[in-house]
C-alpha cells in the first residue's frame, strides 16, 4: 500500500500560485477595470499557451519536491512474529578481593573482574530476545540497568563497571533483595537471577536467608557462581608457596541459596569453567511472550528527488547558449 508519512505537507503545492497573484497584483501597471480588459483581450492566445507549457517543468520540478517532503513509502503486508525469551537479572560482585589475578587465559593471569566481564560479555551478546538487567554489589547492591532489550546498554555498564566502586565488602543478600525487588515489577513465568561472587556476605541491611525467603515468596529461581581459583601460586620473602586464594568463598551459602531455588550452584576455578557455566546458562528455558506485528516498508522518497533532480539539470542545459560559450573572444 502506497502511503504519505506527511500528507499535510501537500498543501505546499498550490504556494507558488500565491505568490504569484501577489506579484501580479503588486506589479501591475493596468489598475483601471476596462484598460485591463482592453490588454487581456490583445493578448494572443498562442503567446499565452506558449507561457504555461514553459512554466510547466517549474511546476513539476515543484510537485515532485513537495512530494518528497511528504516522505513516500510502500507499505507491506502485515506480519506476525511470535517471541520468545527470558527475563535475566545478573548480579555481579565487584567486592575487594575481585581485584585477585588467580584467572588464566593462554598462560597469562587476569583479575577475576576481567575474566567476568570477558566471559560474561561474550553470554550478554548472545541473549537476543531476551531482557537482561544488572546489578552491581560490594557494600552495597545498585541497579545499573532495569530488564531491557538494549543489550548494547547493559554491555556497557558491565564494561565500565571498576573494582572499588561500591565498596571493598560483599553484600550478597542485599543483591538478592534488590534482584527480587526489580523483579517483581514485572509479570513473568521465569523470573531468574544469575548471582556471581567471589567471598562470603559480610555487609548490607539485608541478610541472606532473609533475601532467600523474599526470592521464594516471589517464585525467583537463582543460579549462583562461585568464582576463584583453588590453588594459587605466591612469591614471598621465604620463598614461593602455594595459597587458596578462595578460602573466603562460602560455597555452602550459595549452594542453599540455589537448591532452595531451584536453581544451580556452578563453581568457576578458571577462565574455561567460567564459560562452559555460562554456556549451560545458556540452556535455561524461554517464554513464550506477545506476538509482535509489524509492516514492512520501503521508502520512495528518492524517486521524485531523482525526477526533480533530472529535470533541474535538463532546464539548465537548455538555458546554456552553446554558441556564445564556444564563440571565439574578440
């Protein structure tokens, strides 16, 4: 279907004729009735005709300009997609001891913030369909981003996001509270927290199992990650030897939280587990949601500029006097 994104804008076609009337009415010589009368009736019919045919290029190339302000397109038939996709809130802990370089990558060590935002980076990329939200947490939990469909926005807050921002601490059940807070906001049959931390709670108004019973009662499914490596490898003064640098981590914690959820526990000991956790993420359930009906369109608007365009040049040509260009100086 042929259709004018702004048909109002064809009006602007009978404009010239306005000003021409004024012109002629502010120009005139002949202001008496019967001498005017005299005038029109000398006029020969020819030389008058022979006026409208050269004012006719004008007034197309005018035409096909208002045409094109109007913005021409055609119109598809309609069609109807169905959705499917889930609604994600990811948790992310930008606690002190994130800042730890026990993460491996091609033999090179990464903070474990730098290992998350790679692996969790490339899982956001992959979420189209889906709404995705962040929350960051050390001492406290803040929403960077509501459930979207930007996923570019959400990218992008996970890139910016810095160790110390928030805090040294880890408030995981504040995280929890918050998730479940945002959640609620929204009516849907899969509302899931994906949880990442590296310590145990110790901060927040919020404790955890008073967060887990708030996640139950609002039907929210946790899967929660463990991150850091087991064994690490430290230089001191006495010599090298070899640490836990997650010795922190409460592990049964976050399994409690999500068993009582119905979710997962995942234990990332490296970069590669890190991902193989998120691409099992990958694997969750989606939901069916409303169909989305749209049009397709194609636009027309270069047509008539096209047209206009050609019609200028050809006008121009025409007024050229060739044999005064070539015509020798002198």
């Amino acid at each position: 279907m042929f259709e004018l994104s702004y048909p109002w804008l064809l009006l602007l076609a009978g404009l010239p004729l306005l000003f021409k009337k004024r012109q002629q009415d502010n120009g005139s010589a002949l202001k008496l009735t019967a001498l005017a009368n005299i005038a029109a009736k000398q006029q020969k019919p020819r030389q008058s005709w022979k006026r409208h045919i050269a004012a006719l290029p004008h007034t197309v190339i005018w035409l096909l300009l208002v045409l094109a302000a109007c913005q021409p397109r055609w119109l598809g038939e309609p069609i109807t997609l169905p959705q499917e996709g889930r609604d994600l809130m990811l948790a992310i802990d930008l606690s002190g001891s994130m800042d730890i370089n026990d993460m491996l990558l091609d033999n090179q060590s990464m903070n474990r913030l730098t290992a998350v935002k790679r692996v969790v980076g490339d899982f956001i990329l992959q979420r189209k369909g889906d709404r995705l939200g962040l929350i960051l947490f050390a001492d406290a939990a803040y929403q960077q981003t509501s459930l979207t469909y930007d996923l570019a926005t959400v990218q992008t807050f996970l890139d910016d996001s810095q160790l110390k921002l928030v805090g040294q601490r880890t408030a995981i059940g504040e995280a929890i509270g918050l998730a479940v807070k945002r959640l609620n906001t929204y009516e849907t049959s899969n509302k899931v927290l994906i949880l990442l931390s590296d310590g145990a709670n110790n901060a927040g108004n919020i404790q955890p199992l008073e967060a887990l019973a708030l996640a139950k009662a609002a039907g929210v499914k946790i899967y929660t990650v463990g991150v850091g490596a087991e064994q690490m490898v430290q230089q001191t003064v006495f010599g090298r030897r070899t640490i836990n640098p997650s010795q922190d981590l409460d592990e049964q914690l976050l399994r409690d939280i999500a068993r009582q959820t119905g979710g997962e526990y995942f234990r990332a000991r490296s970069l590669p587990e890190l991902a193989q956790i998120y691409r099992q993420l990958d694997q969750l359930e989606p939901i069916a949601r409303d169909s989305l009906t749209f049009r397709p369109q194609r636009s027309l608007l270069h047509w008539p500029l096209a047209l206009a365009l050609l019609l200028s040049f050809y006008l121009a040509i025409r007024r050229i006097n060739w044999r005064k260009l070539y015509e020798p100086a002198g």
